[in-house]
C-alpha cells in the first residue's frame, strides 16, 4: 500500500466561523485572518494505491461553478485534482473508488464535471461511496446547512449509476463510547461522526502497522485539537465536543496518526497527553 496527499488548492473561510466560540484572540495566533477575517485553508485528500485500487477521499471544490460563487471563497494556489495525481503518473481515469465524506462543496465539488450542458462523474471508472443517512441529509437539507449541500455536486452522481451506499453500523458513541465503525475493505473502516452533520465518515486506514485517520471536518486542523475549538458550521456543537474527545483519547492510547484535511501547513500529526490535554506531539507531511 502506498499513501498520497492530493493538493487540490486553497480557499478562505471567515475565522470566526471556523473556531465558533474561541475569541479572535485567540484563534489568530494560530491561524491569521487577513483584513476581511478571513483565514487560509487547504483542500487536501488522501489517494491510497492498495493492489489493483486506486481510491480517492474526498475531491475538493470543482471548477464548475460560476465565478460568482468562487468570488466568496478566494481560491488560491497552483495545485489542482488533476496535477496532483499527474505528478504521481496517475489519471483521473484511473481512480476505482471515491470515498466521499461528506457532501460539502468543498469536499465533494471535484467529483463532477461540466462538459458543455452536461454534468458527468469526473471519474468514469469509479464507484462513489457515500451512505444512504447522509444522503438523504444532503438532498433534504435544512435551511442552515443548505448552502453547503449544491445539487449539482450531488444529484449527476446518482444519475450517474455510479453511486453505492456503505452499511451504516448500528452501534452509537454513547452505546459503546467510541465511534462506530464500519469496515470498508481490508485495509480501510470508516468511522461515523454526527456534529458537524449527518453521518460524516471519518477514513481509518490500517497502514504498515500504523494507524492513520482522515479527518476530514471533526478537525480541521491542528487548530482545532483543543476541545473548545469547534466550528461554527457545525450543526451539533456538542455532539461534535463527545466526538473529538472520545476519539482524542482513543488516538492518543493507540498512537493513530491524524491525517488533517484543511490545515494550510501541516499534513498530519501524532499526539500525546500533556497537563493542558492532548496536543500535537510530532507534526510530519503523509508517508
């Protein structure tokens, strides 16, 4: 099995969003707002070359939409989906399987195309996995997320036939006191978090002995370790405050690596128990 970070470029978030109740005095130490407050943020995914799969987590943002919509979000950066995985001597076409964590713009843009008036999977050999709970959250939105959930990210992979649905597990963080988990292939489980929104998969990845976990919107960064620092886009603040401490202790006891997907510096990261909680221990760029 080999590992690969996908750069798919940057784009700006207000930061008061994205640390929710941490004042600015805070939070723009650790990631400075530039003077509209907004901060800088990767669009980084996992390619994980394990035999004859190739599978994608998440995709990014897209070049579909329309210049007004990027106008609000200030792309940046030379890196793209498509360069990414050419400078690794892989093709979009290549790709077997795209985990798709969540249903955000921002995670799932990159997975369809406009060509002419069509809207067409931008990997034809792959099956897209999402799961039916999210699904259905992200194509009967509620009125505060709705913005996040664009049908057109959405619906042409359904059309498509592409779609499959992973089993959702039964268990519960407050039946078990871990998240639950439901395991994709040999090598890969997926653990499901519900506080930033519905039925978000969190990718484990068993890899040379080692642990690492995408983890995509629970923690953002290493930012957002702490556990007061959860985002104002998260619908269920306090479901997502369980979340990252069942998991913090659970990733520290095991020695997991964090694999972190918009952190603008820094890839991943190891952790260890100290008098102010668990905080970062060593921070390194994807195997």
């Amino acid at each position: 099995m080999n590992l690969h970070t996908i750069n798919t470029g940057f784009f700006k978030l207000d930061g008061g969003a994205m640390f929710g109740v941490v004042p600015k005095t805070m939070w723009s130490k650790l990631n400075p707002a530039d003077e509209n407050n907004l901060c800088n943020w990767a669009m980084r995914c996992l390619l994980i070359e394990d035999g004859n799969k190739l599978i994608l987590i998440d995709t990014g943002i897209g070049n579909k939409q329309d210049a007004k919509f990027f106008s609000h979000y200030h792309l940046s950066g030379d890196d793209t989906l498509d360069t990414s995985l050419a400078a690794l001597g892989f093709h979009r076409n290549d790709i077997t399987d795209v985990i798709l964590t969540h249903l955000h713009f921002d995670h799932c843009g990159g997975s369809i195309i406009r060509e002419g008036e069509q809207l067409l999977p931008a990997f034809k050999n792959a099956i897209y996995w999402s799961n039916k709970d999210h699904w259905q959250w992200a194509t009967e939105p509620n009125a505060r997320e709705k913005a996040s959930f664009l049908k057109e990210n959405i619906l042409p992979i359904q059309q498509s036939g592409q779609l499959k649905f992973i089993d959702t597990p039964n268990a519960t963080l407050q039946s078990t006191g871990k998240l639950p988990t439901t395991v994709f292939n040999e090598t890969i489980s997926l653990r499901f978090v519900n506080g930033h929104t519905g039925m978000m998969m969190l990718p484990q990845i068993n890899y040379k002995g080692k642990t690492l976990v995408y983890l995509a919107d629970l923690m953002p960064s290493v930012s957002h370790l702490p556990l007061p620092y959860v985002m104002a886009y998260d619908m269920f603040p306090l479901t997502s405050l369980q979340e990252k401490e069942s998991f913090l202790k659970e990733a520290v006891e095991n020695d997991y690596t964090l694999f972190f997907e918009h952190d603008p510096v820094n890839e991943c990261c190891t952790l260890q128990q100290t008098e102010r909680g668990i905080m970062q221990k060593e921070i390194f760029k994807c195997p």
